[in-house]
C-alpha cells in the first residue's frame, strides 16, 4: 500500500513523493519500505511505484540482497536445519562447517560465487581430503536453501563436476588407521591406566570389553547395570549442546543402538569397586565429575592424551578406537560377524564387515612380517 504526499521543493514548487511497502525480506523477515519523490505530478509518481513494484514482483528489485554472506545464509539455515535431526548430528555438521569452510566461503558474497570459482574450490579440496564429498555436504545444503529460499538467482552447484577422490589419499588412510590395540598392546596399556587413573581406566575398561560408544558410556546410570544377570542396558547417549553449554541426554545413534550388553566378571568387579569408592552423585551417574554431573567427552580425551604423554611408549589410538580394538578381538576369539554387529548396536551390517575386511588385511601385514623374521634371508 502506498501513501502519496505533496510538498513544495526549495523554489517553491508543488511536487509528490510516494511512500510504500512492497513486502518482506526473504532472508532476514524485515518489511521492505522504500520511498521516492520529485515528480511533478501525481501520475508520474503512480507509474513510478507501478514500476517499482513490478520489479520487486519480478525479484528484480535492487534489496540488500547482495550484501549477504555465505555464512550469513549459512546460519538462517542453520537455524532450521538444527530443529530437523538429532543435536548429535547437527553438531557434527557444525564442526565440519567451521572447521573446513568458514574461513574459505563464510566470508565471500554469496551472489559473486560462481561455478567457476566453486569448480575449482571443489578441484583443491579433493586433492587434500579422500572422504570430501561426505564434508561437502553442508556447503550443498546451503547453496540449495539460498536458491530456493531466492536469495541467489542460480545454483552455482548445478554446473559443476565433483573429481573422483585421490586414490594416494585413500591408501594414506588406510596405512594411517591402525586406531586399534591387538591383545597384547590393550593388556599392556590397561595395566599402565589402571596405577595412573581409577575412573579413567574403568571408562577405557568398559569401551574396550563392551565396545560401546564414549558417549553411551558417559550417559550410564547406575541403575542401567545389573550385577545380578551381569548386564549393562544401553537406551541413550551424551551430546553437547552449544546454546546451553551443557551435556544433554539424547536418543541412541540408531534404532539398533539401543541393545543390553553382556559383561565379563572382572569388568562388573571394576565398576562396582569403582561404584563404593566414588561420591555419591543427584544424577545416579556411573560416571560423573567433580560437581555430580555428566562428564565431556573432551575431558575424558584429555585425561587420555596427558596420559599418552606420560607412557612415551605405549601407541596412542582414539576413544574410539577401542570399539574398533573391542570388535577386532571379538573376530580374533572366533565370533560370527552377525553377533559382532548386534553387540556393537551397528545398524548395517556393512560397517561390521569393513571393520573385519581392515582386521584382516592388518593381520596379513603381520603375518608377512612373521614370515620374513622366520626366515631371516
């Protein structure tokens, strides 16, 4: 709606300037007003502001539109993309976001980006990272939602070629992932963890015998373990919620996430020395800090590395790499790949299987090695 109002110019001369609101923003929800003035008639003005509305109509009209970043755009989507799936996993995006892309593309003018300019981003990045497409993936979400949300007129996407992924990179991978102990190497480590920190070698204990995520452990009640039937439930995890800056219990991974574990004898013996010796906490936690609460899975990866930095000698491997270690000794003792799977709580048997197919071929290094020491020619 426009309001049309007369005024006289500096000669004293009877002009018409018109005020309107032609609607909202696209990207920020803000009502769009602009204003115009110095025609000499009423007329004038009117084809003026049918002009100007045509062109708005048509998303021609010159908005602050340009000025947006791709982080700005980034963070509207964000903000809804968050509400869609589990904190866990938008979180993970998070990281990858900032970690990979902010300083890249977070400050370039969305609009200015072009294929070309995107082609050969995408050129770079897969020659540095085997897995890029997956890590790609948040750029993609945010180059669809500002095209469809109107925000950019193209998808520079929509005219680029993702290059297959360096095949050195993926055989650096693989001789890089040994992120898991054999028998001896755990047995060895476990003795060390056991004189340096009680609560720290039951956590690493339980990942190891169990072969439960860190943040499955971490979200333990007592009351999720019978010592009775030598069980431990698992029904939810941890994740880190950025707004509150606190630890949140959540729903498992997956569906089949949510499993009881059997537990051997001396493991249910650490966690219930464990369980005498420590303070009492509101939460019933089995693993709690200082104050009661549920512990981070960063200060729990911390205690580990100042501990690797205390046995020079002992191979360093992530938390996670004892579910790998724990599901690597289970196809070593002889069990079929299905039980592996449901223990684990993998949901495709294809990720059980990729472990076993990396087992294997690790074994076949050693025992070459065997081989030629036994030979010694």
């Amino acid at each position: 709606m426009a309001t049309f109002i007369t005024y006289k110019n500096k000669k004293g001369e009877k002009r018409y300037r018109f005020k309107v609101y032609l609607g909202t923003d696209l990207v920020t929800g803000k009502r769009i007003e602009t204003s115009r003035q110095g025609f000499k008639t009423k007329k004038e003005a009117q084809i003026a502001l049918n002009r100007l509305q045509i062109e708005f109509k048509e998303n021609k009209y010159k908005t602050n539109r340009h000025k947006f970043t791709f982080n700005d755009v980034y963070k509207r989507w964000y903000a809804t993309y968050k509400n869609t799936v589990k904190e866990t996993t938008a979180h993970v995006l998070a990281y990858r976001y900032d970690k990979y892309f902010k300083d890249d593309l977070g400050g370039l003018l969305i609009e200015k980006i072009t294929s070309d300019y995107i082609q050969k981003y995408i050129n770079s990045f897969s020659e540095k990272i085997f897995s890029y497409k997956k890590l790609f993936e948040v750029v993609i979400y945010v180059f669809n939602y500002a095209y469809h949300q109107g925000i950019i007129e193209n998808n520079p996407l929509s005219r680029v070629v993702y290059p297959k992924p360096c095949q050195e990179l993926k055989h650096k991978k693989v001789a890089n992932k040994s992120n898991f102990y054999n028998k001896n190497e755990l047995i060895y480590m476990l003795n060390a963890l056991k004189n340096y920190n009680k609560q720290l070698y039951t956590i690493i204990r339980l990942l190891s015998f169990t072969g439960m995520r860190i943040n499955e452990a971490l979200a333990l009640k007592w009351s999720d373990i019978s010592f009775v039937n030598k069980e431990i439930k698992v029904d939810k995890t941890l994740a880190y919620d950025k707004l509150s800056n606190k630890m949140v219990v959540n729903t498992p991974k997956t569906k089949t996430s949510k499993r009881v574990i059997d537990v051997d004898d001396n493991t249910m013996l650490d966690l219930e020395k464990l369980k005498m010796k420590q303070p009492t906490n509101n939460l019933n936690l089995v693993f709690a800090n200082n104050k009661g609460d549920y512990i981070r899975y960063t200060s729990v990866a911390l205690k580990l590395k100042q501990f690797y930095k205390a046995h020079g000698e002992i191979k360093q491997i992530t938390l996670h790499g004892f579910r790998h270690t724990h599901a690597s000794l289970l196809f070593e003792a002889g069990l079929p790949m299905k039980d592996v799977q449901v223990r684990l709580g993998h949901s495709n048997i294809q990720t059980t299987m990729n472990i076993y197919t990396h087992v294997t071929q690790q074994h076949q290094k050693t025992a070459v090695d065997k081989f030629s020491n036994f030979m010694n020619f």
